[in-house]
C-alpha cells in the first residue's frame, strides 16, 4: 500500500469535535496529520506522524518556536503562503539559514515555504530558493487549487522540473469546482497521479473542518459535515486506492 496521504485537521477540531480523531483510519493510504500549527493535536493519541509548521513570521518567537525547537525526527513545513502574508524573500531567508536549518541537529528534515500557484507565488518561491542555496530544503511544497485536475498535474510537474533535486509535497490542494462530480473526478485522477509519480513524498486534500474557511474553497470538496461527522470524500481518501469515483 502507498501512503502519501496527510490528514489536514484544522485545529478548531482540537475544540469543537476531538473524539472524530477515533473515526480516522491511519491503517490505510493516510499516514500523517497537519493542523497548521506547531503543537501536536491532543487526540492524535501518537496513532501517526504529526507534521509541524512554522506558518508564519510570528512562529519564529514564543512557545511556538520553542515547541519547534523541543520537536525531534519530524518533517517540519516552512511557511505557508508567505507571498501573501507579507514576508520577503530575504526576511524567510534569513530566518530560514539562522534559525530553521539547526533544526535538523535534531533528525528534521525541513520543507521549503508552500506558496499559491499562481505567478505572484512562483515569483516569490524561485526568488527564495536561489538565495538559501547553500542550504537547500529537503522537500519542496506545493499548493494547488483550481477546477482541472489536468492543470494540477501540470502545476506540479513544472514545480518539480524546476526543483528536481526534492521530493514535493503538496502541502494543500483541492478542486474549486462547485459540484460534487466534479470535485470527485479531480480528487480520484489527481490523488492517483500522485500515489504513482515518486517524486511526490505527500500530499494532503484541504480540508477536514467543520465549516468552510473561505469563499475561495469549495463547499463540495468539504471532508467534513458541520456536525463534525465526516463526508463521503474523506472516506474515498481513508480507504480507496486506487480512488475511483
């Protein structure tokens, strides 16, 4: 069995519907869990890897940064989205040469910043990887969304063409698209795509939460109810592989 799959559990789940945790098949294609954060979440209970995140500047001070810090032989995300959040290539840089690389004194492995897939993201990421070249990351991330499951292959193809030297993981992706078929038929072809291709290491579907996060999203690619309980597609990616629709 190929496992690449990484659970994306919004850490409003940590509060609002913990025990669903004991409803996740970790026996199957997904293996790991996200939640944005660099604390692990309670109710994971030590059942799979947790994948910290550094998400933004702010994580680089604090009990954030001192969780990071204390973390040992882990797979630690850089960033997310920092081309929209204000921070310059040279700022991650910097912080990225001084302060993330020692984290691998500790067994990490480290992931670049997962930025948009659009031109602004494109820009800012190639900018970062040619100033921390003497330190390069372990894996390079990727996010996707959109409606064409052939455009999302594309997308990380060409990201892996231009960083050939690391394995990706897509860090998000999901369809855009707004009915439920749809979103099925992006979600089989791409997650099959990927359990096949071996330069891509991970990948997770956005997202496990109760609500939609923002009118970008797709309610459709939603993996939870608003009850907590989980949706027909989170049980496709618990289970299935291959997927089928």
């Amino acid at each position: 069995m190929i496992q690449k799959r990484c659970l994306l559990w919004d850490y409003t789940n940590t509060n609002n519907c913990p025990s669903q945790m004991d409803q996740v098949n970790f026996n199957g294609p997904m293996h790991s869990v996200s939640n944005w954060n660099a604390w692990t979440p309670p109710e994971l209970k030590g059942r799979a890897p947790f994948r910290p995140m550094i998400h933004d500047a702010g994580k680089l001070s604090g009990n954030d940064w001192a969780i990071n810090q204390g973390t040992q032989n882990s797979i630690i995300h850089y960033f997310n989205e920092p081309e929209r959040n204000g921070i310059s290539t040279q700022q991650a840089a910097d912080a990225w040469n001084s302060q993330v690389v020692p984290l691998r004194n500790q067994g990490n492995k480290l992931v670049s910043p997962s930025c948009a897939g659009d031109e602004a993201g494109h820009a800012w990421i190639a900018d970062f990887m040619s100033k921390i070249a003497a330190n390069p990351p372990d894996y390079f991330g990727v996010h996707y969304y959109g409606p064409d499951g052939n455009a999302a292959i594309q997308e990380i193809q060409n990201m892996h063409n231009l960083y050939p030297n690391q394995p990706i993981i897509v860090s998000e992706i999901a369809s855009t698209a707004q009915d439920l078929p749809s979103v099925v038929g992006f979600t089989v072809q791409v997650a099959n795509w990927m359990d096949s291709t071996d330069y891509v290491f991970e990948y997770g579907f956005f997202g496990c939460m109760e609500h939609v996060a923002d009118n970008f999203v797709s309610p459709a690619a939603q993996l939870m109810n608003p009850d907590g309980s989980f949706k027909d597609l989170m049980y496709k990616l618990m289970f299935d592989q291959p997927m089928h629709t």
